[in-house]
C-alpha cells in the first residue's frame, strides 16, 4: 500500500469541541512566540540511485507552475530547474540522515499571512520527556465549506492544499525517490514558548513515509544558532 506524508505526531489535540479549531472566533492569551510556529518536514526514506530521470515531473508540477506566483503559496521557481537539481544533490548528500532544506519555497507574504492565522487557533500546553510546546488541534479538521474556517483561515487553507496537491508531492517523490505519497491531511502547529523544545527522534509511524518541518519563527528576527 501507498505512505502518506504526515507532518503531526499522533499525540495530537483537538479544541474543546471535536473539529472547532478557531479558539471561538477570539484570539486565544498571548504568548512569547521566540521559538516561532513550525510544522515538522523530515525525509527519511534513501533516494534512488542519483541521476534516475524523473519523466513524470514537467507535467506533475504544471499546475502550480500555471499559476503567478503571487497567487500560490509555493514558488513554481523552486519546483523546477537549477533549484529542483540543487534540493535532489541536497538530499542525496545529506549525512546523518536523509533530509533536505528547501530554501525560498514559499511566498513570503502568503507566508506570513498564515503565521497570522495560526495565532489565532486554539492550542494545548503539552509536555513529556521528550517535548514542551503549546499544539494545536489537525489542520486536516479546517473545513473550507466552514464560512467561519473560510474565512479567518483562508490563507492556511491554501498552504495546506498546495502542500498536499498532486503536483507538490511528486515533486517531493522525484526530489527522496520515495514510495507514492498519498493525499491524506495530517499536520498540526507547535508553538514554542521560552524554554520550548522537541527532542531528537527517528519519526518512524507505520503509515509515515516522509515527514516536514515548516518553520514559521518571527518575521524580521534572524535565528540564530544559539536559541536552538
């Protein structure tokens, strides 16, 4: 059987009430968002063997290339070319597991508009021995038939079908040479306060093939080495 891409764990919570994921329309206490949001991406699975063509991709990608790209969330420019080359050399080299870094993948703006959005869900204090964070609920609950999802999650909507559309997983399926990624909707948001952290771990779930981490720190803050 196919492996779907996952980005949450399974320890996951959903809001108060099953499927709400807005905070009721009102913004949720604030908190210090030093460590910024992140949605986790990690490849594990090895890539065939280099320089196997990818036949498939030209036409797999035309449906985000077709768009402007002030219209899409993902850059077309990433998806193809020297940036394409760049991220499969990237992922064939990567030591001490298979990953790699997408650089400039996504439009700024859209961005940071979802990063606005996330704010205001409803999110969990969560803490083990091996994580500290405030979690929200699976982003697979927004509902876009929901007016009040439509409209104060526009923007996350977006990403979430342009990072589960067709074209963007073949694309990650020709980058790892991993198994057919399927559609399914699993991928939740982590806010890391002062003193947040998610320890070192293999990822391995049964139904997992490829994970990702999609970091949302603040706009206009340079990370650093230092906060982790």
């Amino acid at each position: 059987g196919t492996k779907h891409a996952n980005a949450a764990r399974h320890e996951a919570i959903c809001s108060k009430k099953e499927g709400d994921v807005l905070n009721g329309g009102k913004q949720p206490p604030k908190h210090n968002n030093t460590g910024g949001n992140s949605v986790r991406k990690r490849a594990k699975q090895d890539v065939q063997a280099a320089g196997e063509a990818c036949s498939q991709r030209a036409s797999s990608v035309s449906s985000v290339n077709d768009k402007s790209s002030s219209s899409t969330v993902l850059r077309r420019q990433a998806l193809s070319g020297e940036a394409f080359a760049s991220a499969k050399q990237f992922f064939q080299q990567s030591q001490p597991y298979r990953h790699v870094w997408l650089r400039e993948l996504f439009n700024e703006k859209k961005l940071r508009a979802v990063r606005e959005e996330l704010l205001a869900l409803q999110r969990t204090f969560k803490e083990t021995d091996l994580f500290r964070v405030y979690q929200t609920g699976d982003l697979a609950n927004i509902d876009p038939e929901n007016p009040l999802h439509a409209e104060k999650l526009q923007a996350t909507l977006q990403l979430r079908s342009e990072i589960y559309s067709p074209a963007f997983r073949q694309f990650v399926q020709d980058v790892t040479g991993c198994t057919e990624l399927t559609g399914k909707t699993d991928c939740s948001c982590n806010v890391y306060e002062k003193g947040g952290h998610l320890l070192c771990h293999d990822d391995v779930i049964g139904t997992r093939c490829i994970s990702y981490i999609l970091y949302l720190s603040r706009p206009g803050h340079e990370w650093t080495a230092s906060q982790g």
